[in-house]
C-alpha cells in the first residue's frame, strides 16, 4: 500500500513537471474552465428565470447539484481522461507491453500515467458554487452531512473512474476508443441536472446503467440533508458492485492482450 | 489552387503569363469539378467502413434529447413563454435532426495534419485541401440522413400535423437552409482549424466557440426563452443560422417574410466565412510552406 502511494506520488511529480513546461497551455487551459464553469451555469439561469422550482429542486438546490458537477468534471479531466488517451495510444502502438513488464499493477500505472494538474481550478470553482449555493441557502451544512457527502464523493469518483477502466477494456477490442470517450463525455452531462428531472426510460439509464445519479444529485442530497439513509446504502453498495464489476472486465481484457508488434 | 504555381510573372511578357496563369486557373476548376464525384465515392466508402465509429459520433449528439426531458419536465405545470410540451418536443427533434444533418469534423482532421505534417500528402494532389475537405465530409450526408431518419419520423409522428409549418416554400427551402447551416459550420471550422498553422491551441479556441454555439445558436435553450437582449445579440452572430434559424423555420416559429429575409442574412455569412476561409488558408499555407523547407 505505502508502496502504491509513493509510486502516485511519483507520477503525480511527473505530470505536474511536465505541465510546468507548458505554461502557456497552463494559462489558456485555466482561463477555458473558468469559461466552462460559468458558461455551465447559462441553462440553469434561464430555467429558473422562468420557475421557481423544477421538480422539487429550488434554484440553490439545483445549484449544489451543478457544484458536484463541476467537481467530478475537474476529477474527469483532470485525472481520468489524461490516463485514457495514454493507454489508448500503448495500445494502439503495441508499447502496453512496457507497461506490462513493469512490478506493479497494471491497472494502477495505466490510471495514473497523466495528470492535468491545472484542473484545480475546477475544484475550486466548485467550493465557491457551494459556498454561494449554501450562502443563498442562508445556512451551513451540518458536520454529519459533509461527512456522508464525502463518503459519497469518494463513491462518485470511484464510480465514474469504473466507467473509464470500462471503457479502457473496450479499447483492447475495438482500439479506437476516443469515440467513446467522445460519447461518455456527451452523456455525463447530463449529470448537471438533478436526477429527478428525467422520467421514465432516462431515469433507468442515468440511475443505473450510467450511474450518473451517483456522481452528482446523490452526494448533493447528502450535503443539503435530504438523503435517505436507504439509498445512500444502495449508492455505496452499487458503486461497489460497479467497481468490481470493472475490475472483473479489465482483467479478462488484459489477459486477452495481445502485442500489437507480435 | 495551391498545388498550381502561382503566376509566373516573367518580367519580360506580363499580358502572356497572366494569359497563362488564367488558363491554368480555369483548368484547375475543371479539374476539382472532375474529382468531385470521385472525392465524393471515396468519403462515402469511408464513412460506410467506419460505420461503427460514425454511430458512436452521433450517438453523442444527444444533448437536445437531455434538455428536451429537462424543459418537458419544467413545462409539465403549464408553458413556457410561447413553449409548451409539444412546442419543445417539435423544437428539440427538430434540433436534432438539423444537428445530425449539418455535422462536420474538419477541424480535428485539420489539426492534426497540420501539426503531423501529413498535411503534405494532401497538397501533392491537384485539388484544393478545403475542397478535398468538404467532400469527405459531404459524402457522409446520406449516411447521417439514414441515421437521422428514426428522428425525423418521430418528430413527424409525434407532432407532424401541428407543429411542422404548412407553408409549402418554406418546406422547400428547409433543405437550402440546412445547407447554409452546414457551410456555416464547416468554414468556421476551417478558419480555427487553419489557425493551427500559428498557434498550438486551435483547438482550445475551437471549444470556446463551441460554447458560444450551445448558447447563442439555440442549442442548449431556445432563444426566445433568454432575456430579449441576448436574442437581439444572436441574430448577429453567426450561431443562430447554423440551428436555431433552420429549427424555427421547419416548425413554423416564423412568418415566411422574416425566414426568407433570414435565408439571406444565412448566406450572407456564409459568403463572408468563405472569404475568410480562403485568406486564411492562403496565409497560412506560406507559414506551412516556410515549415517545411
């Protein structure tokens, strides 16, 4: 275990040393999520210019919701996508094996091959959509609530990360993946909007099959106090599932690999 | 047109090389209006073959079905502004389909080639590159049609009777106006991708005009839904005539004499962007020339 904590702290410093080199993409990619964060914010606006109250979420509940939203974006462009695009590269060139050769676990060095340590700034920007939402709210969130909200935000990022480690697999089958990371991409947005919104066949798909419901209304129900007991049971034990489930696909993958130069 | 030698101006018969340098011009027309229907069969062929992917691509073209689910949720309890239930439904599959029709990726093909240098291989051949360009990605239109096809008829399903507009000319002119949408499109795509031939991040500042598009195109949210002064402010911008116009146009949100005055403001920017692609492409093609030699 200390082993693996160092080993991230080592790829962690690469990544960051190799980002220092850049610094211009440094500003630009900075100035972009802050262009994003707000710009995230716009339907939301005009949706509550026009209500008060979507499906039982107020315009500051709603806003929570988007706060975790950001977060877990930074989380996926910051530390999962940047590791996608690497592995997908290994596999597509054949250089996986060196990789493979390596004395660690596979599954950890491909995951954290690349940081984009810049993506700070989405967590941040989500801290200060909280700190508005909850100022509005004209409250602060009780200890014990944070506490499960964090419990669930390291469920929601265990999660989304599954999904990629899924996606990663699909890569061994079908190579070109960027497509449907592409598409994951496209799909997570949907995340920005409290689950409770969709109806029917989406609710299906964003609660369970895509479990977006997770990542982001979840813990926000948890920090406002609204969670049910139940379900924040039924979120910690789905991510579990979920999470081994992807472990399960990703080791079945990985035996099946085959060097692209042999 | 950049294959072709720029006019030899021999210093000693000006009125014969311009001759000759016009010649070689309306030959080089001939010869891209020879390619394309080739240029055409091979970008088909190649969408066909990458089937799968070209499936994927537009299966992440689902936002207007996310935010169609978000509005009939906040229209459920009585419409909002001139939206109701069944004006959202016509206004997001109608946004669909226009999305799925006019769709184009030149600049991730532009960026790369540039930046990879294979860029080359493509000015060996005795056709414009932008040319070459729009082929391949017009050739992939029957395919998006077949796909869009399952929209289309839900739309027409769901609310062809009421929300589809009656007015025979402009149901005629939809396609002119999907067709300006995609020219639209593609050639803003081609200015910011050729700007890869000075700056590292085109792609960066491709995002943010796609930010701008999900809002002032009507994307995200229809228009009339935004406080007035950003409606006013799109219908200066190019956005609008690459969905929202189209969109409103197909489901009767506008009197035949706004949507024709709106056709021509439509081409008018696409007349502009075609200027401005071709400059840009001009200079940028002496930077890549410097590049490589």
């Amino acid at each position: 275990m200390g082993r693996y904590l160092r080993l991230l702290g080592v790829q962690f410093r690469a990544s960051a040393a190799v980002a220092m080199q850049y610094r211009v993409d440094f500003l630009v990619e900075g100035a972009l999520a802050l262009f994003w964060m707000g710009w995230s914010l716009v339907p939301l606006l005009v949706v509550y210019d026009h209500r008060s109250e979507v499906a039982g979420w107020s315009f500051e509940e709603a806003l929570v919701v988007i706060g975790w939203f950001t977060l877990m974006k930074g989380f996926l462009e910051g530390a999962v996508n940047p590791s996608l695009t690497t592995v997908v590269e290994h596999i597509r060139k054949g250089t996986l094996d060196f990789v493979l050769l390596k004395p660690a676990d596979a599954q950890f060095l491909v995951s954290t091959a690349k940081f984009e340590p810049w993506r700070v700034i989405d967590v941040l920007g989500a801290l200060a959509i909280f700190a508005v939402a909850f100022h509005r709210l004209g409250r602060v969130p009780a200890p014990g609530h944070v506490a499960v909200a964090l419990a669930l935000l390291l469920c929601a990022t265990w999660t989304l990360y599954s999904v990629w480690i899924l996606v990663i697999s699909a890569a061994f089958y079908v190579v070109k993946v960027d497509n449907l990371s592409f598409l994951f991409s496209s799909i997570f947005d949907a995340a920005r909007w409290p689950v409770s919104v969709f109806r029917g066949v989406w609710r299906l798909l964003f609660t369970v099959v895509v479990p977006l419901a997770l990542m982001t209304t979840y813990p926000a129900l948890a920090l406002l106090g609204r969670l049910e007991p139940r379900t924040a049971l039924l979120a910690v034990l789905g991510s579990a599932s979920f999470a081994a489930f992807a472990r399960l696909v990703w080791l079945r993958s990985i035996a099946r690999y085959t060097s692209a130069s042999s | 047109m950049v294959a072709v030698p720029g006019p030899a101006s021999g210093p000693l018969m000006p009125q014969a090389a311009a001759a000759a340098a016009e010649m070689r011009y309306s030959w080089a027309v001939l010869r891209t209006l020879r390619a394309v229907p080739t240029l055409l069969r091979v970008g088909l062929a190649d969408a066909v073959a990458y089937r799968a992917e070209f499936l994927v691509w537009l299966l992440s073209t689902n936002m207007p079905l996310v935010m169609l689910a978000l509005w009939s949720a906040v229209a459920r309890d009585g419409p909002v502004g001139r939206f109701g239930q069944e004006e959202f439904v016509a206004y997001y599959l109608a946004a669909l389909v226009v999305r799925l029709l006019t769709g184009a990726w030149v600049i991730w093909e532009l960026n790369f080639e540039i930046r990879q240098g294979t860029l080359s291989f493509r000015l060996l051949r005795p056709v414009h590159p932008l040319v070459a360009y729009a082929a391949e990605n017009v050739a992939a239109v029957p395919l998006r049609l077949v796909l869009s096809l399952p929209v289309t008829l839900l739309l027409l399903w769901l609310v062809g009777g009421t929300r589809i507009t009656h007015d025979p000319l402009l149901l005629a002119l939809f396609p002119v106006a999907v067709a300006g949408a995609w020219l639209i499109t593609f050639l803003a795509m081609s200015i910011v991708g050729a700007l890869a031939f000075w700056i590292e991040s085109a792609t960066s500042l491709f995002e943010i005009w796609m930010g701008l598009f999900g809002v002032f195109s009507g994307y995200l949210v229809p228009l009339s839904l935004f406080p007035e002064w950003v409606a006013t402010l799109a219908r200066f911008l190019p956005f609008r005539y690459m969905l929202a116009f189209p969109v409103e146009m197909l489901i009767g949100m506008e009197s035949r004499s706004q949507a024709l005055f709106e056709l021509g403001v439509q081409w008018l920017f696409a007349a502009l962007l075609l200027a401005g692609a071709s400059a840009t492409w001009r200079l940028g093609m002496r930077r890549f020339a410097a590049y490589g030699g």
